[in-house]
C-alpha cells in the first residue's frame, strides 16, 4: 500500500513541468487571493484579487492566460483548499472553462504555512502561495465532483440531514413541554408521536383538560381514528396521571398554542422527510447497481443513499480501498526508531461518511448473520484479536469492499463470499497444524 501510495505521488510530482503554470486560490466569502508560481517554485507575475461573481472569475481566467503568455507555460493547474461551500461556484466554473482543479488538504495547508515566513500568522495571501506550493510538490488530490443523478443524491440527502436535525430539536421541545407542563406524560405513552397521543396532545393536552373530559370520553374520541392499541385502562392510565401530575399551573392557555406550533413544525418536518425520500427512491432507481447494494440484510435505503451520494459514481473507484481512504478508515501506524506506536484510522476523510458507515455496522453486527460471524471472528481470534471498537472499524472497511463489488459488478449478495476470510483462516491453520 505503501508503494503504490509513492508512486501517485511520484505520477502526480511527474505531472508537474517546466511549461505547467500551477496556480494556488485562497477561497473566501466575498474575495478570493490567487498567486501562482513554476515547477520550482518561483512566484511568477503578481497575485490577483477577484471577486466571488462571474466578473471577478473571468477576471482570474485573464490573469492565468496572460501569465501563461508571458512566461511561455502550456499547462495549466489550480488548487484549492476545499474548505466550507463557497469553492463550489469556482469549481463549476473553472470545469466549464477546462482549467484542471485540484484540492489540498486543509491540514496540510495549516502544517505548511510556517515554512513559507516562519510563523504561524494566516493570511489571504500567505495562504494562496503555501497552496500552489503544495500542489508543485504533488500533494494534491483530483475532486470527483458529483454529475447528473450524483449531483441530485448529494442535494437530497444533505437536505434530509437538515430537516432530520429540525425534527430532532422539535422532539425534544416537546418532551421539553411535557417536563414542564404535564409530567407523567411518557409514563402513559412511551412514544409520544403514536395516533392516539398525537390526538391527546391536539385535543386535550393538559392534565386539566384531561381530568375534565374523563377516561370514556377521552376513548371515544381516540376510538374515532384508532381502533386498535387503546382501551378503557389506557384512558383511566392517563386521567390517574393527569390527577398527580406536578406540572405548572399558570400560562396554561399561551402553553397550549406553544405546544400546537411544535406540532406544526413536528408534522412540516415529517411530511418534508416523506416527501425527499420518495425522491431519494426515484434517483435511486436511476443508479445502475443500487439494487444489488440494498440486497444485503440489514443495509437499508438512506445508507446506499448516503454512501452514493458521498462517493458519487462507485464505478470510478478501482477498488474499495480507494473508497475506505475517502472515508479516512485506512490504518496509520505512530512509530519512531525502536519504538512502535498504536495503529488507529486517520480519519482525514469525509467524516459524514464515515459517522455513516459506522450507524449502519451497529445494527448490522447485531441482525446480519454473516456480519455477527465476523465480528465474533475479529473479537475472539487466537492470533492479534480486536477489540470491539477495532473490529467494527474493521467491518466498515469489509462493507465498504462488498458494496464496490456488488454496485460495480451489480451482483447480489452472497453470504458465502463474506465469510470467505474465515474460511481461508481456519484452512491456514489446520494445514500449519
């Protein structure tokens, strides 16, 4: 891994000649800083200030083209340090135009710029150069920028991502109110957004209304939109609870219009998430291999949907590994001389994919037979066992490898080939026994 880790690195470095203009860009709300230099390093011209509009970045493009003149470069690369959103609207630009955009990574940016004045001080312009001078020196990754349904995937579930954070806060507003106002409540209804307590809620929610209505008129009206799941006990539960309840007494009637606009907001956010899956779904259903990855017990809709929409086109990657380092789960290893440290992941990927991969492996170990297996496997081996932590890491990585294989060969999931490792093991064993 190693090798082949120096040789794109070497391929990228090769990349660079005397006739490329490499060119660095501070991103910035309002104004961005460019600064360019040669393959050695040399600053060439001025910097440039444009403006984040289409003025200003055709001002950029003039600049690069009028350097490349005068300095006589054929080749031309620009880099980015992709921090925040505002580098989106450039990008799109530039690959219109088709100049060649690369990124740096933000780390290595910060850990550069002393070498550059030696200090610690940040600025526009500092920045800008300490950028072309990484790319000069090939450390530089090509963006895969999400295209067609791609590009529509990413949009879709970074807005479920946001209207799922609105729907928690709402819940715990709520759960807030009862605390305040109607204690006892979860006592009555464990999961308060079932029929029957959305209608308590909305048609009597305090335990004064409650205690007024009494236990059989409180069941013929939920006995007319639920049949089944609630009864006379369920109502005398809830009128003894609302007799007991310690909750505030006083600002009862401005609480009762609190709690209806939080379940407003609790019914907009539920019917927007309804409504961004469904066309989740239809995208979906236009990505060859999509089937195949949602043929794994245990791997659901929003997973495949969020990977995709993550990694973009999963044909583009050679190998798993490709994708496992995207994600920032490939093992690093802190050793010096003599000394060896501990192995851990880097974690200098996409960290939503990764916090992704990870919410799927904990159901997945507990209900997918082969991924139980596994990580019984992985936890109690003979030689180098993991501990818990380190073999769920370690299935993220084997769930990232079967998903490339399954979405770039579109086949379906077989149990056999996922315990293929353990059946190699314990073949290796008893042939050294």
């Amino acid at each position: 891994m190693k090798h082949k880790m120096k040789q794109k690195q070497n391929q990228r470095i090769t990349r660079i000649t005397e006739k490329t203009l490499v060119v660095g860009v501070d991103i910035a709300k309002r104004l961005h800083v460019a600064r360019a230099v040669d393959f050695r390093g040399i600053e060439l011209g001025k910097d440039c200030v444009f403006s984040n509009d289409a003025k200003g970045l055709g001002s950029l493009v003039t600049w690069m083209k009028e350097l490349e003149q005068s300095h006589s470069k054929t080749d031309l690369i620009l880099g980015i340090e992709p921090t925040g959103h505002y580098w989106f609207p450039l990008a799109a630009y530039l690959q219109n135009e088709g100049i060649k955009l690369v990124l740096v990574n933000p780390h290595h940016v910060n850990k550069s710029k002393e070498l550059e004045d030696n200090t610690q001080i940040k600025s526009d312009y500092k920045d800008a150069k300490v950028i072309a001078n990484l790319v000069r020196n090939g450390n530089y990754t090509e963006p895969k920028l999400p295209t067609k349904e791609y590009a529509d995937l990413r949009i879709s579930m970074n807005t479920r991502e946001q209207i799922m954070g609105s729907l928690t806060q709402v819940r715990s507003r709520i759960a807030n109110w009862f605390d305040r106002y109607f204690t006892g409540y979860s006592k009555v209804f464990k999961s308060w957004d079932g029929k029957a307590s959305l209608m308590t809620m909305r048609e009597f929610p305090t335990p004064e209304e409650i205690v007024s209505k009494g236990a059989r008129d409180i069941l013929a009206c939920w006995k007319k939109e639920v049949k089944r799941g609630v009864g006379i006990k369920r109502a005398e539960q809830l009128c003894a609870a609302a007799e007991v309840s310690i909750g505030l007494k006083e600002g009862l009637v401005a609480a009762r219009v609190q709690l209806r606009m939080l379940l407003e907001e609790f019914d907009l956010y539920m019917k927007q998430e309804e409504q961004i899956m469904n066309d989740v779904l239809e995208i979906l259903g236009k990505i060859p291999g999509t089937a195949e990855m949602l043929s794994i017990p245990g791997v659901g809709v929003v997973t495949i949907a969020g990977f995709l929409a993550e990694i973009g086109d999963i044909n583009s990657y050679d190998h798993g590994q490709q994708i496992i380092r995207l994600a920032g789960l490939n093992l690093v290893e802190n050793s010096s001389g003599d000394r060896k440290g501990k192995t851990g992941i880097s974690k200098r990927g996409r960290s939503r994919l990764r916090a992704l991969l990870f919410r799927c492996i904990l159901p997945l170990v507990a209900k997918n037979e082969e991924f139980k297996v596994l990580h019984k496997h992985y936890t109690t081996r003979p030689r180098n066992p993991l501990k818990k932590k380190q073999s769920l890491i370690a299935l993220c990585g084997r769930l990232i490898r079967i998903l490339h294989t399954l979405g770039t060969k579109q086949k379906s999931y077989n149990a056999a080939e996922v315990l293929r490792p353990i059946h190699q093991t314990s073949i290796q064993q008893q042939s050294a026994a």
